[in-house]
C-alpha cells in the first residue's frame, strides 16, 4: 500500500535574536538557519523513516531543487512534487534568548496545487491506498472528493485548524486527528468525555486519534473506544511531535498493526523526537524506536 501525502514544504528562515526586531529598527542576527519545514513534508520524513511507502504531493519553486535532494536522502518519494514559478512556501522566524519567537508565514507554492496536479497522481491510486492531508495547502476537499472516487482512504490532520472547513468535509474523512482543544471545537463540547461519545454520534463511520499532551491519545469509532498513556522524557523541543506520531502511527496501522500498538509505536517516535532539537532532523529511526520500546518495562 502506498500513502498519498498531499501536503506542504517550507523553508524555515530562521534568525537568533536578542529581542524581536522593533517598528523602524535595523538588528543584526546572531544566528541564521535555513532549515526544511512545513508539516506535510515533517509526516512524509516520519512516515519514509517508520518505513512506509510515501509519495509526497506537493509544490515548490524551481530553483530549490536542495528541497527535493533532501526528502529523497530521508526516504520520500519526491516524483510528484511540481516546481513552479510560485516561491516555496517559508517562514521568517525570528528566535529569542528566551526562546520566544515571531513568525511570518508565506504560503507560496503550497497553494498553488491544481486539479490536473491531483487527477494525474490519483489516477494511478489502488483501492486501500491512502491519502493524508494537512490544511497548509489548497484543493483539501477537491482531493478528499477524487479520493473517495478512487476508493482511497483519507486521513486529515486539519492543523492549522479551521473549523469551518474541517466540518465541511469531515463526511469524506476515515481517520481524523486532531488534538483534544480542535476536536472540541469542532463537535461543540466542554470536555474529553463529552467529545468522545458525540463524534461517533454525529459521524458513526469516522475513526479519530485525539492526542492528549502528556496524557497520551485516545483513539475512537462508533464502537470502540482506548487510550495510550505517552512516555516520560525530557523535553528540549517539541518541533515535529505531532508530526512525528502521525507518520509512525500511520504507518504501523498500514501494516496491519492492532491501534494500541499502532499508538504506543508512534507515542515512542514522538518521545524520542521531543529530547531532540529541529524538525526533520529530530525524527528518529524505526530501529531507535525499536530499541526505546525495548528499554520499557511495561
């Protein structure tokens, strides 16, 4: 089975900064990394090292051919990725001593997907395959729609979040996941309890793993509901976690793995990721993973 991640890439410029950059101010950077970012192309590098099958859909500017070389050496398919007069999506970051920092996001290239683009990738789909969107990039339900024609599984991990949008096409969706404050928002609840039995309610067929921080994932459907407790670690950034999880529990769920274990592989990638610093870089390895699991004794 291969899984289909439409999804965006970004340069992240960023800038070491004694305070942020003020009205009329000109401020010397101490430091500057250009580094790969953006969350489609985080879960494509998580799902290639969890060792699934990816092909990243996507867009970029002609002239960051770089971006491409680098998501081949981590193990993504890159053949349907676009280049485009458009400039890549980016970020201007602006990072703080005290670890605060400003973003300036530019969408780019990660919007400028065409219909022709998602037809021409969809078309050589097999049934079972998968699609993951995230919802950085356009024509979210215009390819949940020729997903489903082609009798390809969607998941949607619609961050950042848009209400709106979401609800519009959660009906196209088989697996959500989200976080316990969007699902919330989403179905209209106070409370964990409350948000696990009204979704099956309002969306019986829809399966979702709600991420709870420190307190694990819950998974949910119409007719079973578990949690997973997260591991304990210190934490030095938590840049790509979610991201992270997602590649590794989607993989092990495309594998023919129980959810529970599915989860407890994917909360341990995450774990590990966390005590490392960057994005991409961070994400560990399925043999790293293998062997944290191992360390457990539980």
């Amino acid at each position: 089975m291969t899984i289909y991640n439409v999804g965006s890439i970004n340069l992240d410029h960023v800038y070491q900064l004694d305070h942020f950059v003020r009205p009329g101010e000109t401020m010397a950077s101490d430091d500057y990394q250009c580094l790969l970012g953006g969350k489609g192309a985080n879960q494509s590098v998580a799902l290639a090292k969890a060792g699934a099958d990816v092909k990243h859909v996507g867009a970029i500017h002609h002239s960051n051919q770089a971006i491409l070389s680098q998501l081949q050496s981590l193990g993504v398919d890159t053949q349907l990725i676009n280049t485009t007069e458009v400039p890549t999506g980016h970020a201007i970051i602006q990072l703080t001593k005290q670890a605060e920092n400003a973003i300036i996001l530019y969408q780019g290239a990660n919007h400028a997907l065409t219909e022709q683009q998602i037809d021409d990738v969809l078309q050589n789909a097999q049934a079972g395959d998968w699609v993951l969107l995230q919802n950085e990039t356009n024509l979210i339900e215009y390819v949940m729609q020729k997903a489903k024609q082609c009798e390809v599984k969607v998941a949607f991990n619609p961050a950042p979040m848009d209400a709106e949008l979401t609800k519009q096409v959660l009906g196209l969706v088989d697996l959500l996941i989200v976080n316990e404050v969007e699902a919330m928002d989403l179905i209209g609840t106070q409370d964990i309890a409350s948000t696990i039995k009204a979704f099956p309610q309002a969306y019986p067929d829809l399966e979702v793993l709600m991420t709870l921080g420190k307190d694990g994932v819950c998974y949910f459907n119409g007719k079973e509901h578990l949690q997973v407790e997260a591991f304990s670690v210190q934490a030095v950034d938590t840049t790509a976690a979610g991201d992270t999880f997602i590649g590794f529990c989607l993989s092990a769920l495309m594998a023919g793995e129980p959810v529970t274990k599915a989860i407890r592989r994917a909360c341990a990638a995450s774990a590990l990721c966390v005590t490392r610093l960057g994005a991409a870089a961070s994400i560990p390895t399925q043999q790293e993973v293998t062997d944290f699991l191992a360390l457990q004794n539980d």
